[in-house]
C-alpha cells in the first residue's frame, strides 16, 4: 500500500478505563476510498474503537491520522453514522439531508442538487416533506444516510446502522449504500457484527480480537460487485472470517 493511498492511519491505538484495558496497541491503514468492514466477537470492543475514532472517547496512547495529520473533528469532513436513527425529528427528510450543507455552507444551487440527488439514490424524493416520525425505520435509516453523504464526506464512520433492519430490508439499504459509497468515493469504515454483511460491502475486513482488543487479521475481499452470497468465493471468504471469529470465542 504506497504511503501516497492512505487516508486514515491507526497507530498503536490503545484506550483504558481506569485498571481495564479495552484496545491494546492497534494498528491499521485505510486507503482513500476504501470500504473496510471491522468484525470481532460480541462485546469486543469495535463500538469503543469507532468513539476513539470520532473522539468520543480520548486516547490512552498511540495515534490515529489522516492524511498524514492527527485527525480534527473540527478541520476534517468526518460524518458518522451510529446504531440509534439521529434523523432531527422537527426537521422534514429534505431538511435533515439538507442539513450538514447548510452548515457548511454549501452555495445554493450546489446545495439543491446533492440534495435531489440523495434523495433519488436512496428513494425518498416522493416523502420528502415527511417528518421522521411518519417514516418507516428502513426509510429512517435512509435519511440519516443520505444526510451524512451529502457533503462528501472524506471519511464516513458507521456503526452497525442496519442491526435493527430484517434481511430484505438490509440488502436494499446495503446496495444503497454502495451507490452513495461509489458515487462520492467517500472512505468508509463500517463496523458490523454480521460476517455476511462485511463480505457483501468491504474491500477488506478487519477482524478484531477479543479484550484487550487488538486485531487478529486483515483479509482481501476483492469479488466483482454486484456480489452474491452464494457464489462460491463469496462462501469461502464468509466461512474464512465466521472460523476466525469462532476461534476468538473458544480461546
């Protein structure tokens, strides 16, 4: 990976509460535009990896860059997207896409047009004078989404955004966000507890060990998309990080 593609740099990430050690010296490069999924076994610790990443939560030790700088909340265009819906309940679908480009300031006609485009990419161009509260969570979650795409963020970071969704309702939502993904060329890191969902989204997937949290391996997924679960290397890569995770659960 040449120095010149890397977008977010980990170094020795380790955060402790107290005497608990949660991340112990994690290491890891994410290159510009990549999609990189992170998985582990329950209560591993990614939700605490991804608040050290936003700043949430203030670092032990270590440090996380991007390009080449520590990263600043403030000065990088970081958008992120968490379990809960945060869709701003008096504020209609347009107006929370609208949102983050008002406060960027964003010149008007620019603005119109991200907005008519997040909303035909994620299908709610007909609901767009609804309130979050006349939504479904499928249609909530689109929202959020497309609000956080808007800007063109450089670096997007998800936390399990589909967990409360069923199996249908995931892979339309998935396949959206792939297009936002593909059209802004936004880098994503994307944590996620189900193993097939990694393998249908990430370019590579980032295992993580149980507490202290460190990382166990970093595999390839390099599947031509659109990619479908029942190929046979889709299964072999699914089986490969699913044997992994287990042997994490065992030790």
């Amino acid at each position: 990976m040449g120095k010149e593609n890397i977008k977010v740099q980990a170094r020795n990430l380790t955060k402790c509460f107290g005497d608990l050690k949660v991340l112990d010296h994690i290491s890891f490069d994410v290159r510009q535009g990549e999609f990189l999924c992170i998985v582990g076994p329950t209560g591993c610790g990614k939700t605490t990896f991804l608040n050290c990443l936003t700043k949430i939560y203030d670092i032990t030790d270590g440090e996380i860059l991007v390009d080449g700088a520590p990263i600043d909340c403030r000065k990088n265009n970081i958008s992120y997207i968490l379990q809960e819906s945060s869709a701003m309940e008096w504020l209609t679908v347009e107006e929370n896409i609208r949102f983050g480009l008002q406060i960027k300031r964003v010149p008007q006609t620019l603005l119109k047009e991200r907005v008519e485009e997040m909303l035909e990419i994620v299908g709610l161009t007909e609901y767009r004078h609804y309130y979050p509260r006349q939504l479904s969570i499928s249609m909530l979650q689109r929202t959020v989404i497309a609000r956080a795409f808007a800007t063109y963020p450089e670096l997007l970071l998800m936390d399990e955004p589909y967990g409360q969704l069923d199996l249908d309702l995931r892979f339309k939502l998935e396949d959206e966000l792939l297009k936002l993904w593909q059209k802004t060329k936004t880098t994503v890191i994307f944590i996620t507890h189900n193993v097939e969902e990694a393998v249908y989204l990430g370019e590579r997937i980032m295992v993580l060990t149980n507490k202290p949290t460190g990382v166990k391996q970093i595999l390839d997924c390099h599947l031509e998309r659109p990619r479908d679960v029942a190929d046979r290397e889709f299964v072999k890569i699914r089986n490969e990080v699913t044997d992994l995770i287990l042997s994490l659960i065992h030790i």
